[in-house]
C-alpha cells in the first residue's frame, strides 16, 4: 500500500498520476488522505487531479480519505469516489506534574506557530479588551509567536510594545518537551481558528489538549464544536469576533473559580 498525505496543491497532479508508476504491479493499492478545506481542492489542478484518480480508480485500487466526518462530507461533493473517515490516532502527551508554587491565576495559552487563521489577531485584541475591564488579575497568558506572518508578526511587536505584566510572548521553536511542560502548565488552551480555513478540519493542538485533560475556548460551527458537544471540555465564541472571545475567557476565569472549564461547551 502506498499512503499519501499532507500535500499541497503543487503537488497533488504529480500524486494523482503516481498510480502510473505501478502498472505492472497491480496489486499496490493507494491511499490519499484529504485534511485541508474543500476550497483547496476546488482550482484547475486540484479539479483534473480528482478527475484522474476516479479514472484511474475503474481499475486499480485507489481510496481516498479524511480525518474529519464534515471535511468527507463536504469532499464527496467534489468527486465521485467516497471519502473515508479515518481520524488520525493520537496518544495521551507525556504526564508533567505540576511545578511546586504554581501561579494559581488562569493560565491561557495559545500553542503552535501564530498564524492569522489560528485566530492570533483575536486573542491579542481580546486580551487588551480583558486588560481594559481590569480582568487580568485572576489570569496570566503564554502564547507561542514563532513563524508569525508578516502581518501577524507586526501586530505581535505592537502587543509587545505595551505588553501587560502577566502575558508571556515565546518568539522560539518549541522542543517537544517544552511544547507539552506548557500545555500542562495551562488551565485553557485559546482555539479561536477561522472558520473560513478550520470549519470542518480537525486540529493535533485541540486533540492533545482534550487528550491532556485542558479545556479549550473554540470557534462556534466547527469540527472542534462538534467534538465539544459531544465530549464537552470548553468554552464556544462567535468566528473572529475578539469580544466574544474575551468574554468566552471571562466565563472560562468563572468557572474556574467555581471549580472548573471542562463540560461547559
């Protein structure tokens, strides 16, 4: 079996065709695993691409797949062939105790590389919404900013400028170790992605969240919503809308008052 994953749009005629190499080993089955919006697969290559791979499929085996139930539901719109659900396995991170003296305050924090579809204009606006109101002192804030787009890096330098006491910025690449001591450090992990790119993808940040036991602040109408109402373990807002965020944050400090976030989706 050849498993073909994680490509972008450049490369996705050269994968179709990639069953061609194997005429004469008919027995190589292929599968493709689909995670990105169905937008990505709706230009001219990604088009005859799909085209290909349902010729192709008439006479050797060829699958294609997704980790999400709405991204497959959405693909089959686009081609023939049924999409799969097969949702990527992830383990339990690492066990951390807790550091001796922890800082009992809120600890928000927002993991992987800042990008604007991760919502990182949002929390940066919501946290000076919070700061404004005076909610910062049961809270503390850690957000990754490595990789950060041109935009999102100059918005993170202006945040930084007049960075409140509590918030601490993490400009570096994280280790995997120091990726999990944070995200067991954390009491919320701050999830605001656009729905135009994550309505129906999955994310690894929410999965080893949920798997950590952390609760998260998400966007209302995506795949991590539904993932909340069945499981809950967090807090919804509206898409791009930082005040929705800061008072999702505010509920989340409530809660946590009165004992906890988990269940509250």
């Amino acid at each position: 079996m050849v498993f073909v994953h994680t490509f972008v749009q450049t490369q996705i005629l050269a994968l179709a065709l990639l069953p061609l190499l194997f005429v004469f080993r008919p027995r190589v089955r292929f599968v493709y695993l689909l995670r990105y919006q169905p937008d990505f697969y709706r230009g001219p290559l990604s088009r005859l691409s799909l085209r290909l791979l349902e010729r192709l499929a008439a006479w050797r085996g060829i699958r294609l797949t997704s980790d999400s139930e709405r991204l497959a539901s959405e693909l089959e719109e686009l081609t023939t062939l049924p999409v799969e659900v097969q949702p990527i396995p992830h383990t339990p991170p690492p066990r951390r105790d807790a550091p001796a003296g922890r800082d009992a305050r809120c600890h928000f924090v927002s993991l992987g590389n800042a990008r604007d579809e991760k919502g990182m204009f949002e929390i940066l606006l919501a946290i000076r919404m919070l700061a404004r109101e005076g909610g910062l002192a049961d809270c503390r804030f850690t957000l990754q900013c490595n990789d950060a787009q041109p935009d999102v890096a100059a918005a993170i330098a202006a945040f930084a400028a007049d960075l409140p006491e509590n918030c601490t910025l993490l400009y570096e690449k994280l280790s995997s170790e120091q990726y999990y001591d944070i995200l067991w450090d954390s009491d919320v992990v701050l999830l605001p992605y656009w729905r135009s790119i994550y309505a129906s993808r999955t994310s690894g940040v929410f999965m080893e969240s949920l798997s950590a036991g952390r609760p998260v602040i998400a966007t209302r109408d995506t795949w991590m919503a539904d993932e909340l109402r069945h499981y809950g373990a967090g807090v919804l807002c509206d898409d791009r809308d930082p005040a929705a965020l800061c008072a999702a944050m505010r509920a989340a400090i409530g809660r946590g008052r009165a004992g906890g976030v988990a269940g509250g989706a």
